[in-house]
C-alpha cells in the first residue's frame, strides 16, 4: 500500500512526544521538584497533583514540553502517559516556548459574533507576530483559542493569565499593549 505521504516524511515518522518542541534544560530546578513533592502532600493520591505540577514545571522550564512532563511524571511517581494526557489536553499548558507576554483571543461563536476576529486580527498587526510564532526579543506570542469562559462579555482577550472582556475597544487594547510594553500586565477593570 502506498503512503499518502512523501517518503521523505513517511520513512521514520515521530511519535507524538518527539514532535514537541524540547526544552534547553532536560530537568526542573531543585526548587520546583521541592515545591511539587510537597505539594503532593497535599493530595490523597498523587495523579490529583498532576495540574499544578505542570504549571510549576512550566513556569520553571518556561513551557510544558516534553522534558517538562517526563520531569512532573517522575518527581510525582506517576505514569508518563497520564502527564502527557493532562498536558495535552488543557490549553493553558502549552508545548513549545511562548512570549513574555502570551496573548490569546477567543474566536469562538459568542466572541466571534463580538468582534473576536476582528481583535485577534487586530492583535497580530499591531505585534507583528504569527500565531504560535515568538517575537524575536522574545516579548510577544499571540494564539486563537476556542473559550475563555466568557462568552456573555466578549470578545475575549487573555494575557499570560489575565483576562479582560467587554468592550475592548482600540484604545483598551493600546493600552493593555503599553502597560505589558512597561513591564507589567494590568488587571481587567483597573
């Protein structure tokens, strides 16, 4: 039988966890393997931890990728297949190195009817960056996602974990950009 694919594309091709991104460390800091064993104390069995594992390795890795998940897996004592599972599934972990500032848009349908597009597109132009591209100062990362949990108030924007909605106009939107430019993510309403 024949391969859909190009034989230079089908000869080895790579298992899932080959084709994310690699980290330059392979393993966590002393101090993030400490902060997830204690915090594995904390739960009557350790899988319950795996989500805010994660979310140490990856502030300390700067992504969840698949050195991250390995490390989580084996600090936890837990199966690698359930990190990956967990890390694949939730978008707030994301598999390859993002900005310093990681926008992302709702474009689902209440956001979309809201001017969602319109925002995300909006976004790329005035940060010069393609989605799941890094800016090369390494500042800014835009992404479409499906929700963020605020469909009666969009179109939705979230900034590393900071999430704004209603009405953001092009001056809330330059403004938001600024204060990220200055060094810090302003709260929604403030």
């Amino acid at each position: 039988m024949n391969h859909p694919l190009p034989p230079e594309t089908s000869e080895r091709p790579l298992a899932p966890g080959q084709r994310l991104a690699h980290a330059a460390r392979t393993s966590l800091s002393e101090s993030c393997v400490q902060e997830i064993q204690a915090l594995a104390t904390k739960y009557p069995d350790k899988l319950a931890a795996t989500l805010p594992a994660l979310y140490l390795a990856q502030a300390d890795m700067g992504f969840a990728g698949l050195e991250a998940m390995r490390e989580v897996a084996r600090v936890l004592e837990i199966p690698e297949g359930h990190v990956f599972g967990v890390a694949t599934f939730y978008t707030m972990f994301h598999q390859k190195p993002v900005g310093k500032y990681h926008l992302q848009v709702c474009t689902n349908l209440c956001c979309a009817l809201r001017g969602g597009a319109q925002l995300f597109e909006k976004l790329r132009q005035r940060l010069a960056v393609q989605p799941g591209e890094v800016t090369a100062d390494g500042m800014w990362s835009i992404e479409e996602v499906e929700c963020l949990g605020s469909c009666g108030t969009g179109p939705c924007l979230q900034v590393n974990h900071e999430v704004y909605d209603e009405f953001i106009d092009d001056a809330k939107l330059d403004a938001v950009i600024e204060a990220c430019r200055q060094g810090h993510v302003p709260e929604w309403g403030k």
